[in-house]
C-alpha cells in the first residue's frame, strides 16, 4: 500500500507556541509535513490550495471569529476530505465554557494552555490515527473502484466478443438482433413511457440473446428452438443453462444476465432453466420470449406476420404474457401507418365514430376482448368499447383501417 504522511497546519502568532509545538510534531512525526500560518483567513486559502486531509492546530483565544469562521468553512466544504480535516483548538483550561464552545463549532478535540506535554502528544496522536484511517479508507476505496472500472471494461469486452460470435454463428445474426431491439425498445416504451431501467435492460439483453445457442452444433443453429412454444429437444433445452453457465463470469452484469437466462420461462411456470412464473419472470424476458418467438416464425418466411401473431396469442397465458401479444400486434400496426402509403392508423378512444373498423383488436389489461380486428363499428359498439374502457384499461393503443 502507498505510504502517506498526514501534514499538521499550525494557525498561531505567537513565535514561541509554533516553535514549541512544531518540536513535538517534528520528534513524534518526523516525515510530516508542517505549515504555519497566522490566522483563520490564512489557513483557509492553504486548506483549498493544499485540497486533502490534514492536522489543523488553531488558536482559539487569539482570534475566535476567524476561527470559528475557517471551521465553518471547512465543515461546509463539497470536498470530502476538506471536510474531514481535524480540527484541534488551542484553548485555556480556566474556562470550561470556551472549551464547550470550541467543540460546538465544529473542533474535533482541544488542547489547554498552559501545555500539559503528554496530553499534547495524545491528541495529536489520536487525530493522526483518524486522518490515518481516513487516508486508508479512501485508498481501499480508490483501489475498489479502479477494480470495478476493470471489471466493468472487461466485462463489456466479454459482451462485444460474444455479440460479434452470435453475428457470425446466427443466420443474419446481426440483422436479426438488431430488428429484435426495435421491436421490443418498441413493446418496452409501449408498455412504461416512463421506465427507462426496463428500455436500458432491453437494449442490453437482446444484444445477447442468442447466446444459449452457440452451443448447438453447426446443422441445428439455424433451426427454430420451439414447438409449439416449448423448446422441442434435450440440445434446444440447453439453451437456457447455457446462458446461464456463460453469465455465470458476468458477477458485474447481472441484471442483463437474469433478462437473458429467463428468456425461455413459461408463463405458467413450466420453462426454464427455474421454472419461475407470471410476474416472477423479469419483464424484460417476457417480451424478448414473446419478439424473439415472433422473430423466429418471421426468419424462416413461411408465415405472414399475422399469421404468427395469431399463433403466439394461441398460447398467450401458458406461455406469454398475453398483453406483449397485444403489444406486439399493435407493433406491426404501427410499421403499417408509417409506411408510404399506410393501411392503417392509431386513433384515441375518444375518436372512435361509427363507420370506423378496426384493424386490431381491443383488449383490456384484465385480458378481456372487448372487440376484434375487422370489426365495422357501428353507435353501439362504439358506446359498449367506450364504457367497458372506462372500467379496464385497454392495453396500448386503438387502430382503425383507413378507408
């Protein structure tokens, strides 16, 4: 460990007092540094130039207002360790009261005139021991944080090395994570405008999500893991414990490790790798499961994204969260009313007007379709979607087909 050498700042007019009391420091600290001054005003421009811990010995019968002041200062300070500078006034042991007071300003400890010699080299012991410990301190802190930082930056190297693996081992690897981000950033904001843990996870997670499946061998990488949601075979089942045992180096990355690891629970508790269920699986695997199941149908081009909406709401509440479904849906609404020529746009509820129809369906946050994709509003059902929306929230947005 660094040696270090706490200074002492004398703050002392009188020739005699400095010299007698720098004669103690000098034999019990030789390598201390000593600085004197004349006052309170002094003392405080050496305390900012000098910016660390130190011994102050101030005296406070000579100027009490500069020395309250330079306390006042120093305990006020941003900087910590001028804060923790200790503070030893010199007072008078006829008076009790001013020994009391130096102490209700902000003085660590005091010393009395006349010199007691061992009670003055006690004190300065005791406050070199605490300014020792604080130096430690702060160098064991130091030293931790520039672990972390190491750890840190080591950590995000193992996440690009393993980013760039899935790139090249994945078919469109990078293609692929990339429209994963999109739509799940999108599901993610949908769901909690306001929750940018979650997007922040989400932009983590999904550069890693493929990494359970590095382990298959070259003939099965491709393939789509599942059937019928489950993961079809004892190699697709490694998937999880997979990423499991490669987070398992990632002790600074945590949270994105418990996103990934979790991608393939089950809402209704029969996944793994830990069987969790419902809001015990984190959120941001509930929609990475739901846009990467999506995403997989989408890759092999045998289904219309319809199509696959439709089949993964089939199965929402065994294995999805139902409403990442809808959000989903709505996602793929979205792209369409972006497009040159859109074929469909969001609405709020206090547009809806008979002759809209709807393009997707309303669904509440309880889970109830209150109305379906298709659907030629006419006052009525306009009146019914209205009513039943004030009781239970719709999940998202309304889109209606443009005419």
């Amino acid at each position: 460990m660094e040696e270090f050498f706490i200074p002492f700042c004398l703050v002392e007019k009188s020739e005699s007092t400095k010299n007698s009391l720098k004669k103690v420091i000098e034999r019990i600290f030789r390598k201390s540094p000593i600085f004197t001054v004349n006052d309170g005003v002094e003392c405080w421009d050496l305390v900012q130039k000098y910016n660390d811990l130190m011994i102050i010995v101030a005296n406070y019968l000579e100027d009490q207002y500069l020395t309250e002041q330079l306390v006042k200062n120093i305990r006020e300070s941003e900087n910590t360790n001028i804060r923790n500078i200790f503070v030893i006034f010199i007072t008078s042991n006829s008076n009790a009261e001013i020994n009391f007071k130096a102490l209700q300003v902000g003085a660590d400890d005091f010393i009395n005139k006349p010199f007691l010699i061992d009670e003055v080299i006690a004190k300065f012991q005791n406050a070199y021991r605490i300014m020792h410990l604080y130096k430690t301190i702060e160098f064991h802190t130091k030293t931790i944080q520039d672990l972390n930082e190491e750890l840190r930056r080591d950590t995000l190297r193992m996440r690009d090395l393993l980013y760039l693996f899935e790139c090249l081992r994945i078919p469109d690897g990078a293609e692929r994570i990339n429209r994963i981000t999109e739509i799940a950033l999108w599901i993610a904001n949908e769901y909690d405008p306001e929750d940018e843990k979650l997007k922040n996870l989400i932009q983590e997670a999904a550069k890693l999500c493929f990494v359970g499946r590095l382990q298959l061998p070259e003939r099965n990488i491709g393939e789509i893991p599942t059937q019928n949601g489950i993961l079809k075979n004892e190699k697709m089942e490694k998937i999880p414990f997979f990423s499991k045992e490669v987070f398992s180096f990632f002790r600074s990355y945590q949270d994105v490790a418990d996103v990934v690891i979790h991608i393939y629970e089950n809402y209704d508790g029969s996944g793994l790798p830990d069987k969790l269920e419902k809001g015990n699986i984190p959120l941001a695997s509930r929609i990475l499961r739901v846009v990467i199941d999506y995403d997989d149908y989408y890759q092999q081009k045998k289904f219309e994204s319809n199509k696959i909406v439709a089949m993964l709401e089939a199965e929402s509440r065994r294995l999805y969260d139902f409403r990442i479904v809808v959000l989903l849906d709505q996602y793929l609404a979205y792209r369409s009313s972006i497009l040159k020529v859109p074929t469909e746009r969001p609405i709020e509820i206090d547009e809806l007007a008979e002759g809209m129809t709807l393009s997707r369906n309303i669904v509440t946050e309880t889970g109830l379709k209150i109305a379906v994709a298709g659907t030629l509003l006419n006052e009525e059902a306009v009146e019914r979607i209205k009513t039943i929306a004030k009781a239970e929230p719709i999940i998202g947005r309304i889109y209606i087909k443009i005419q």
